[in-house]
C-alpha cells in the first residue's frame, strides 16, 4: 500500500512542474480524492467477516386492526351514477353484482325498500363486491334532511342492513350567468342545481317577480355550498351570498346566522325578507291578473277580478307568503278548497281552487313564510288547473303584484360587528365573480 502511495505521489509531482497553477490546484483535488477512495478500498471488510457477525432472528409479530378488518384482496369496489330511468336490477348489473340472493334480499326486507323508491337520476352509489359478484357491501345515500345512507353488509355469511349517517364535508362553489330567455335555461347550461335556482327565486322573491319581470341580459351571481362524501358531491347545500342585477337594478343577499335567528340580509345588514312573497308558487304563468272588471268565463258576465290567477299543473306546491295563523281552510262557494291565513292583524291571504291541503294545515295553526300550505287544483269555478290567490289589508283586496309589501326587522345595533366579520368575506366573493366571464347563454 505505501509503494503505491509513493508512486502516485511522484506521478503527481511530475504533472504539476510541467503544466499552470490552475492545473496544480485540480491535481490535488485528484489526489485527495484518490486517497479516499484508496483508504475506503484498504478498510472494508470482506464478505467472510461479515457472515461471521449475522444472525437469524425469528419473532412473532402481532397482526394491526386494520391489516384484521381491510378488504379481502380478490374484492372490488365499484361506484356508479344512477341514470333517469334506471332500475335496482340494471344499476346493479354497472356496479358488478351478480348475485340473484342479494337480489331478492333487497326486495324482501322493508329496511332497504328505499333502495327501489328513491333513485334518483345523478345520485352515486357504492358496492364492493367478490371476483364471482358476490354482493359484500352496498351503500346507497337516502333522501331526506339527516343526510343518512342505507348500508347493506355481509357480516358471518349474512347480509344486514341498516341506515348509517354520512360524514358531509361542504365545498364552497362560484357561479354565475347572464339571462337569454328564462332563469332555468341559463342555470342548466351553466350546470347550477335547480335548488339553487329556487333558493334564489325565494330569497329575491320579495323585490322581483320571477313571473314577469325577468328581462333579458339580466345577471345574477352565487356563491353556495355543495356537500361532499367521500369525494363524491352528495346534495347542495345553502346559498351563502347571491346577487342579481333585474334591470340595470343590484339587489344582494348574505346569509347570517346568530343566537337571536338566521336570515339573509343585504350588506349593509337590512333584513332582504320582506313580510310577504310577491308570489305563492314558485315559477308559473299569470293567466288573470287583478282588475277591476273582467268577463267571466263560468258567468259569461263582466266582474271585478280582485286576486291574481297562476296557472300551474295539478298538484303544484302553493306556499304561504307570510308568517302566520290559518284562519280558514275547507270548501268556500267559488273558491272550492280554500285556505286563508291572517298575518300581522290586519292582513290576510287567500288561496283558492286548491287540489288539497299539505298535511298539518287546519285552523289556528302557525305557519312560516315558505311553508307549504295546500297544492294546485281546479275546484270551485274554475274552468281549469290554476291557483286564485287574494292579498287584503283590512279585508280591502289589493293588487299583490302591485302593493307595497312591509319589510321583516333588520339586525339590531349590537349584532352589526358579528354581521360584518361574516359577511364581507362573502360580498369580497361577488365582487370577485364579476372579474370572470359571465356565461352568455340562449
């Protein structure tokens, strides 16, 4: 090793008297380099000494939970969308299940017959089944307010089912559009919920009539959650702030919610509320406005007209415009089934020619504003499905497109801190949108 130490040194020397300094510098890099490698060389043991210090060791390892409860290797999990017009048998076949006694433990047990009555189009479901198509798991979102699933499981051989709730978790999504022809042709093709759509329809219902004073190049922005499980989106949730811009006019909403109650309010912390909806349906057509004379079509005589005629198919939900105690509701002459409700003392509403009453409706009952109150029929003198709807102050009828409406209490002195802490995050969201492209839509 020191022979060959030496020789390498000389080797070195010789090269530097004959070449630049910055050559010199290089060559000893080199050199200290080549030493390294020779002492790691010269100090490595070899493969005899190693074998001389190893050891098998054998020890018994406990098994984790979850290695216990994982999913059998040979199974697979599927997840599908339910299309319009599937059926249990065809949305089975897309998830991989061939199993015939799965099948006919579906339909037999009464805790999974919401699996056949609640399948809904765009609706995900999940299975996890065996190599053969054995059914192993099925979980299956129900409808409802508690955001439960049906699971169905394999436990000892047998298959269980039972409801399990939903670990939700909300994404706040942006949307925006430009009105061409209506507001649900502008909210489908830029993919916005109808929900949603409706939710803005109720909380601007107060201010714009979405039966007739919609125009085009209108716009509207929202912002609002969608509810999310297991990465799959599950149901939309609450608008958080919207605006909507009818005719060159801005109207905003912000939601709130406090100790003292919840609502939407503009930025400014006005209750948007008013006492009363200007309408009791969602979206219809006006077929009879409010006149002081109008020809009959049952009399075949001129008669003052003092409501506002919606027509609507059968069955429609009609609302309550305002907070409220049923007054009346069963048959009355011309109006058929009618439901009438008081609010504030001197105000009353009337809703005619109904098809029936939502349940729970009866004298002295409490309603809410929004509340379905009865559904749309053609009783009384009615020469075909719609829905006669009066608004009178002090038994005076007046024209509901038209009057006045008061406006609900808005957030008191002390509340405005809180208010603004939460809302300016959410107008910071709508001035936003207006930097992206609005949707230009037919």
């Amino acid at each position: 090793m020191n022979n060959e130490k030496t020789r390498i040194l000389t080797h070195l020397k010789a090269i530097s008297d004959n070449r630049p300094h910055h050559f010199r510098a290089g060559a000893l890099v080199a050199g200290v380099s080549l030493f390294s490698m020779v002492a790691a060389f010269g100090t490595a043991p070899d493969s005899a000494e190693i074998r001389n210090f190893q050891r098998t060791v054998v020890e018994q390892l406990p098994l984790s939970l979850d290695a216990i409860h994982a999913p059998e290797s040979n199974s697979f999990v599927r997840e599908e969308r339910i299309l319009r017009g599937d059926t249990v048998a065809a949305l089975l076949s897309r998830l991989g299940v061939q199993d015939e006694q799965a099948f006919a433990f579906l339909r037999r047990q009464p805790d999974t017959q919401p699996l056949f009555r609640q399948l809904r189009p765009g609706k995900v479901v999940t299975a996890r089944t065996s190599e053969s198509g054995e059914l192993l798991a099925l979980t299956f979102p129900l409808n409802g307010p508690k955001d439960n699933a049906l699971l169905v499981e394999k436990r000892d051989g047998k298959l269980q089912a039972g409801e399990q709730a939903q670990m939700l978790t909300p994404q706040v999504v942006m949307k925006s559009g430009e009105i061409r022809s209506s507001l649900f042709a502008t909210t489908d093709a830029i993919g916005l919920p109808d929900s949603i759509a409706t939710q803005m329809a109720d909380i601007f219902g107060g201010d714009i009539d979405f039966h007739r004073d919609l125009r085009r190049g209108d716009r509207f922005s929202v912002v609002f959650e969608t509810l999310f499980n297991q990465g799959q989106p599950t149901r939309t949730g609450r608008i958080l702030s919207a605006e909507f811009v009818n005719n060159g006019k801005t109207f905003r909403a912000v939601w709130f919610a406090s100790k003292d109650g919840q609502g939407y309010y503009t930025a400014e912390g006005k209750n948007i509320r008013k006492a009363f909806l200007r309408s009791p349906l969602e979206f219809s057509r006006i077929t009879s406005g409010f006149s002081h004379s109008r020809f009959h079509p049952i009399h075949q005589t001129w008669r003052a007209h003092k409501g506002v005629d919606y027509g609507a198919p059968i069955g429609t939900r009609v609302k309550a415009t305002g907070d409220g105690v049923v007054e009346f509701v069963g048959k009355q002459g011309g109006y058929g089934n009618l439901v009438v409700m008081r609010h504030q003392g001197r105000y009353t509403t009337h809703y005619g020619h109904l098809n029936g009453f939502a349940a729970g409706i009866r004298k002295g009952v409490r309603v809410s504003q929004g509340d379905i109150i009865g559904y749309v029929g053609k009783t009384g003198w009615a020469t075909g499905p719609h829905l006669h709807y009066e608004f009178r102050i002090n038994d005076v009828h007046q024209n509901p497109l038209a009057v006045a409406l008061p406006s609900a209490p808005p957030l008191a002195p002390q509340q405005m801190a809180e208010f603004k802490h939460h809302a300016d995050p959410l107008v910071d969201r709508l001035d936003r949108i207006h930097g992206m492209n609005l949707a230009l839509l037919d």
